[in-house]
C-alpha cells in the first residue's frame, strides 16, 4: 500500500505532466501553477499577492518568483497599493488577458478528461483529505 504523501507527490507529478504540452499560446508554453495564478487574478478584483497566497496555498516566495516571471512575459503587472505601500496589486495585462482566454479552454478541457470516470464522492473525499493535509501543514509551521 502506498503512503498518502507518496501517493500525493505522484498525483502532483501526474497532474503537471496531465497539462504538460496544451497550455500553450503564440509558441509560449505556461505551467499549469502560472494558468492557475492567471485564472485567480482574472477572477479576483483588485487582487494581492497575498491574496494570491491564501487562495492558492502557494508560498510567497514560490508565488513572487512566479509573478516576477508572469511579468516578465508581459501578462501580468504588478503596482503598490494605495491602501498599503508594502503590499503589491496585481493584474492581468492585455497580453494577459488573451492568453488566459486562449488557455483556458484548452484547460477546462483536459481537467474534464482528468476527472471524468470520478464518482462526486470520490472528488468530496480528495477535497477532504488535501483540506485535512493543508490544516496540518498551517498548524505545523
């Protein structure tokens, strides 16, 4: 029997490699951690990195290295807030914007061909078990 961290680390290995290859736009290719950072910016108004954070569950150092990269591609900007000079805002840019829209059937796609053949129950029970994991990890650090 496999252990649940073997089994997660392989799942995240599986799932990268799921969307390896079709998260591609103009000749530029996305991982799906950079799709899903642009798909919580185009759903979030006036979103932070720490927002970012929270709703992805991304480290901020992980997820500053990803929004520095996303910038230097041109798809999202980043500004100080207004509220909060130490906080940053971010947005998709234009460029941005197209390519989330470009990408995101080609992911919605490929995640239904994922899960098809899942029972509800069995997505309830892994929402569970990663809700389970993740309130773990908060309490350990």
């Amino acid at each position: 029997m496999t252990d649940l961290t073997t089994a997660v680390h392989r799942a995240g290995q599986g799932i990268t490699s799921i969307f390896a290859g079709i998260l591609i736009h103009e000749g530029a290719s996305y991982t799906e951690r950079q799709f899903l950072l642009m798909r919580q910016i185009d759903h979030t108004t006036d979103c932070s990195q720490t927002d970012l954070t929270q709703f992805t569950g991304i480290d901020r150092s992980t997820l500053a290295d990803i929004i520095r990269r996303l910038i230097a591609r041109g798809v999202v900007s980043r500004r100080r807030s207004k509220e909060d000079a130490r906080a940053y805002r971010v947005r998709l840019t234009e460029k941005g914007k197209r390519v989330y829209d470009a990408l995101a059937p080609k992911y919605d796609k490929r995640y239904a061909e994922m899960i098809a053949g899942l029972k509800p129950a069995d997505l309830a029970a892994a929402a569970r078990v990663h809700q389970h994991v993740a309130s773990f990890a908060s309490k350990a650090t």
